[in-house]
C-alpha cells in the first residue's frame, strides 16, 4: 500500500477525520484546502500532517484522496489535473458516485481513478465493523478495489463493489429520503408551539423530534447537494402521493388502511425486521432521554 497520501479539503470534517485515520495507520499526510485559517487550525491539532499547496500535495504523494463538497468536485479535479501522473492513485469520497466517478474519467486521462464512499461519518471512532463501498468501473480499478478491501477487512472493515449508478440508487433509499424526510419534518415541528410539545413529549413524538433534529444538525450543505445528484425528487412524489392517499383512505375506508397495514407489518416481518425490538428500542430511547 503507498504511503504518501494527499487528502484535498482537508479541512472538512470529513477531511480531518480521513488525515488523523491515515496518519494513525502509518502513512505520510500531505494536506490542503481553500480554507488557510483551518488548515492551520488543523496542523496545530495535528503538527505531523504536511500543509502544502495542491501541486506539492499531489506531486509528493502516490494516492490523492479529494474530500470536497460535491459542487466543488469538478473544479477541484481540473486545477489538480496537470499534476496527476499514470502512476498515482485518484480516490474520491463522496456520498453519490456516478457523478465523481463520471468526472474522474473524463477529465483525468492519467492516474487510475476509483470512487468510494465511506458508509460512516467523521464522528467515527474506528473503523471496526463499519462498511466501505467502491466503485471500480473497469478491469485495473477492480484489481486496485480487491487490494484495498483486503487491506480494510485487516482493520475489520467491509469492502463492497457496486456499480456507481447501482450506488446511488441505493443511496437515494439509505440517505436521499432520511435526509429529506428529517428536513421536512424539522420544517414542519418549527411552526409547531415547542414548548408544549416538549413537555408533554410522548414516546412517537421524542423520537420523531430527536430524528428530524439530528438531521438538521448534520451538514446542511452536503444533505441539500445530495438532494439533486441523486435526483431524490421522484421518491419523494411518490411519497407525496403516499401520504395524500393515506389521508383520503383514512378518512374514507379506515378498515382498508388498517387491513393494508396489517399486511406491511407482516411483509416487514417475513423480512426478517423485528417490529417489537424497534418498538421496544423507541421506548429505551425515551427513557434515556428524560
């Protein structure tokens, strides 16, 4: 595994996370990020990273990692590009991959590119039976996949190869609607009187406000961005459609709405998802919230 790693953007948390994991691990950080006052913030936290500019960060190392904001990506890859060469790495970590990956190989014609997306965020202590998703597109980058899953299973982490649109459509599940839902939910409780509702504060309620507001304490930036590349618009119309026909059988044929109920919860349940322990888990977390 080379040794020399660049991680572009730094200073986001994401950035900072990814140079304290790679220097614990062994390897020499070089580290760079428009933000000059964080970076210095950054090598005072941490005095053995390296702050250079963008061609001495990617000309002294073999794998460049870019850790920016998707709407920032394709402009961080054209001012590095004159400085990539055939025998370096080029990895990016966004939460979507089609779009990265798609503008790594048309805007790099050396180096080989691969796209990952890291399914934790920069709150993670370890990296211990978390999870690791990338994305090669041909033969060489698979090879290149195959080398560094072997290397995050020794740290009892799990690589997983997916197509970069196979990704995002996953992901438009697993992060395009929690992130919206929470959004839309947080919007809604805001217009709400607080106060009483927090001191009434019933089990549903504690869970539904400690999730919208989680939600709205993440990166704002990054959830709105995911937003559009994942193009999570036409999941939410047909949830907007969802909840306009639960309204109406509700009010209409309630026994209909119970019945088809009844058969979701058996369906989730032959899934193999307990209903019970999330109903259970939803009060634990109640108590200990109280």
């Amino acid at each position: 595994m080379w040794r020399n790693v660049a991680v572009i953007g730094a200073a986001g948390k994401m950035g900072k996370w990814l140079c304290r994991f790679l220097l614990n691990e062994g390897f020499n950080v070089f580290a760079n990020d428009l933000r000059i006052d964080e970076l210095t913030k950054l090598k005072n936290s941490i005095p053995n990273i390296n702050i250079c500019s963008l061609e001495k960060c990617v000309t002294n190392s073999e794998t460049i990692i870019i850790s920016v904001p998707i709407d920032s990506f394709k402009s961080v890859i054209r001012e590095l590009k004159p400085y990539v060469r055939d025998d370096q790495l080029v990895i990016d970590v966004c939460s979507v991959k089609k779009f990265p990956v798609t503008v790594m190989h048309s805007e790099l014609k050396k180096g080989i590119k691969l796209g990952t997306h890291p399914l934790f965020g920069p709150g993670t202590k370890s990296i211990n039976k978390k999870k690791v998703v990338l994305t090669p597109i041909n033969e060489e980058e698979i090879n290149l996949a195959s080398e560094i899953i072997k290397w995050l299973g020794e740290r009892g982490c799990y690589g997983i190869l997916l197509d970069p649109s196979e990704h995002d459509s996953l992901m438009t599940v697993m992060m395009g609607i929690p992130h919206a839902v929470g959004l839309i939910l947080s919007k809604y409780l805001s217009g709400l009187d607080l106060n009483t509702l927090e001191f009434l504060n019933t089990p549903t309620y504690n869970f539904m406000m400690r999730y919208s507001t989680a939600i709205l304490g993440g990166n704002l930036d990054l959830y709105i961005s995911i937003q559009r590349h994942l193009e999570v618009s036409n999941e939410l119309k047909k949830l907007s459609n969802m909840i306009n026909d639960f309204a109406s059988e509700v009010a209409n044929e309630p026994e209909k709405a119970l019945q088809e109920f009844l058969n979701i919860r058996r369906k989730v349940v032959n899934n193999g998802l307990s209903v019970s322990k999330s109903y259970e888990l939803m009060y634990k977390l109640f108590e200990e919230l109280q």
